[in-house]
C-alpha cells in the first residue's frame, strides 16, 4: 500500500497546529488539562508559587512586616517622632550656638574695659571692695601695683562672673545637646531602618514616646539627657561671692 507522505505530514501540522491554538486558549483562560504550560508558563500555578517564594525570600523583613496595617501605623508614628525630636534638636542647638556666641563676645567685651595687671591678667573690683581675676582669684594688697587703675566702665566682678558662667552653662548644654544626637535620636532611627532584624511594634511605641518626650525637653535650657531635670541654678542668676578670708582690700 502505498503512503501519501505529503499529506500525512499536512495533517500532522494542521493537527499540531490546532493543538497549539487550544493550548493556548486554554493557558489564557487559565484552565488546567494536565499539560505543561507550553506558551504562557508565567501562569502556571507552580511557577506563580515559586516566583512568590522568590519574592519573599527577597524581601527583607522589614517589608514583610510592614505589609501589616497595624504595624505599618505603628512604624509611620515612630518615623514621624523621630523626625519631630530631630527638627526640635535642630533648632536648639542652633539657639545655644547662638547663644555662645554672643555670649562668648560679651565676655571678650567685658575683658576688654577690665584693668590689667603687668602680666596681662584682667582685674575686676567686686562689690565687697576687693580685686579679683577674671578666675576669682582674690589679690593680696601687695600684689596689687599702685598704677593699677580701674577704668570707669569696668564691669565689676560679678557681672563678669555671671556672663562667665553663662557661657559655661551654655557650652554643656551644647554637649548635651549633641549627645541627644549621638546616644538618641541616631540610635533610634538606626533602629527603625534595621531591615534584616526590625524593631516589633512594642518597641516602635517605646520610641515614639521617648521621641516626643525629647523633642518636648530639649527645649528646656536645665535639661541634661541623663536625668532630663534641673542643673541647679540657671545661668543668669547672680553666683555667690567666692568666700574671702583676707581682710578686705580699701
């Protein structure tokens, strides 16, 4: 029997073709019928898993986590805390830089109308009578050359001690400040942007309060990071004399 070759193979490929057509049709209708998918393998139910296995692995677990409204709250609020106690920060720093320096020029003033003994040192007469230096140091009566002359708009010890003192306080605060940069805020936004080992939402509320509360007490010229209270005595107040043990200078 003799074989017509020519059309068998016509009928081969119009069979394949229609194979094909209903393959096809069918991967895009996403239906199964037991064969591998042949044209459209990004849908088939295996490689949607693994490709979403893939994603996953990808994803660091920050981003997982954040997939959870709540915890995504949680994380906006600490971020938004850390942003207010920076921008609070900011600004006071920038006020006791400013401070420091008028500060630290009203002192240079100040030593500039003293009077001077031979060796250069500043004298300032006190209330009490007495010559002092600008570090508090009293002069005996024969240290003290009978050309020295106190210019009229000296400033007297005091005032010079408090502007002195001021501009100490001023300078610690500056530390302190930059430490709340340093041991707190940094830190906490560190913390925040750990992708590999992210805070939990426990401790996302724990910065957000710590946050608010720093960006609340660094505006408070007594505020010290490791208590967060009072220095004691604020800069402008009048210090005590030094106590004297010699008899007052006429």
């Amino acid at each position: 029997m003799a074989y017509n070759l020519g059309a068998m193979d016509e009928r081969w490929s119009e069979q394949k073709r229609r194979q094909d057509i209903d393959d096809l049709n069918n991967e895009m209708a996403g239906r199964d019928v037991g064969r591998i998918r042949r044209f459209l393998p990004d849908r088939d139910p295996e490689t949607i898993e693994q490709k979403k296995r893939e994603k996953d692995a990808r994803e660091t677990a920050l981003q997982q986590l954040l997939r959870d409204p709540a915890y995504a709250a949680a994380y906006e609020r600490a971020c938004n805390a850390i942003d207010r106690a920076q921008a609070a920060l900011d600004e006071a720093l920038l006020e006791n830089a400013e401070t420091v320096e008028r500060l630290a020029e009203e002192l240079e003033a100040m030593e500039g109308r003293a009077a001077r003994l031979p060796d250069g040192r500043a004298v300032f007469r006190a209330h009490d009578g007495t010559l002092r230096t600008a570090d508090g140091q009293r002069l005996r009566s024969e240290a003290v050359p009978a050309s020295l002359i106190i210019p009229l708009d000296a400033p007297s010890y005091e005032d010079y001690a408090m502007s002195r003192d001021a501009l100490t306080d001023a300078r610690e605060r500056g530390h302190e400040l930059s430490r709340v940069q340093t041991e707190v805020i940094d830190p906490a936004r560190e913390r925040t942007h750990d992708a590999d080992n992210p805070p939990n939402q426990d401790e996302l509320d724990a910065i957000e309060r710590e946050m608010d509360e720093i960006a609340e007490e660094v505006a408070s010229p007594d505020f010290t990071l490791d208590s967060g209270t009072s220095r004691g005595p604020t800069a402008t107040q009048t210090p005590a004399p030094a106590p004297m043990s010699l008899p007052d200078l006429n």
